[in-house]
C-alpha cells in the first residue's frame, strides 16, 4: 500500500470529518430516511430518494477517508533542516525558459491548494524539485512540453498557515 504523506493538522482533520459523519451526519440522514420512508408510498416519496441518496454519496466519502486515514503517513516537517526540498518544504524558483519566479510548498494530496501553491508531492514540478537544493536544477516533463527550473530558496512554512480554504463541519455536510 502506497503511503500518503500528511501533516498532523492535514491527519485530524480527515478523522475529524470521517468522526463527524459517522457519528452525527450518517445517523442524522438515516432518521430522515426512516421518517420518509414512513410516509408510505416510496416509489414517489422525494424525501425518501433524497435521503436515500444522501446516504449513498456519505457512504462514498466514507470510504475513501477511512482509506487515506489507512495509507496516512504523518511527517513534521518543521524537523527537517530544509537545505534540501522536502516534505513542506515552501521553494522559490526561477522558470529558466520565462525568467519569472514561482513559489510552491509541496504538501499531502488532501492538503494542497494549487491556486495558491500549496501543491501535492505526487505532482511533476514536487517530484521534479524533491531532493534538490539552491541552485540546481531541475526538468519537468509537462503535457506542453519540458520545462527547466532553477532552485532559489529554500524555507519551512507552516502549511496550515498558508491555507485559504480549511475545511470545517459544515464543510463536512452533505446538503
């Protein structure tokens, strides 16, 4: 089994989400399913589709949170030294081709926010750069072609400091 790299805050979040809707949604929509369902009539009974659905879709994230919560793999990346690219590494780098600068922390799948360069470590640009230092560089093959980049800097950053979108309960919800 492939292990998926997180942060501890990335790590209770999902068991956050996976706790709530086991514990509180799920419940909460399967009473609504029974109070429809004792309508009568199910065949055109909207509720209960609705409700039924609901359950469906909540039984899908269900699964597939319990599975990255099982291939999880929990990293601090505040306890690397960060002279290398690494796991939360946040690395500024130069686009050889264009001569424009780019800013990317390589985080967990669950975690990342391309828009704001928060990108996953399964991605080409982090599995190009990891390992790297200041001043190498590196070559990523793109659907439009390759690419070469150039290592400026290396930092840590909290990740969860530079997050726009963190999820919360009602997040969580299906409506």
């Amino acid at each position: 089994m492939n292990k998926e790299p997180m942060t501890l805050e990335g790590y209770d979040l999902l068991v956050e989400e996976f706790k709530f809707l086991l514990e509180v949604e799920k419940p909460k929509t399967a009473e609504e399913k029974l109070v429809a369902a004792a309508q009568g009539d199910r065949s055109e009974n909207a509720d209960y589709h609705a409700a039924k659905e609901k359950l469906r879709f909540m039984d899908k994230r269900l699964f597939y949170l319990n599975a990255m919560i099982a291939k999880s793999q929990i990293i601090d990346p505040s306890i690397f030294k960060h002279t290398k690219v690494s796991f939360g590494s946040t690395v500024k780098i130069n686009n050889i081709d264009t001569d424009e600068e780019e800013t990317y922390t390589l985080c967990g799948v669950l975690e990342s926010e391309p828009d704001i360069g928060l990108i996953s470590v399964h991605s080409p640009i982090a599995k190009g750069m990891l390992g790297k230092g200041i001043d190498d560089e590196f070559k990523v093959n793109l659907p439009h072609g390759v690419k070469e980049y150039e290592i400026l800097g290396i930092e840590y950053k909290n990740i969860f400091s530079l997050k726009k979108k963190i999820r919360t309960k009602m997040d969580f919800s299906f409506h």
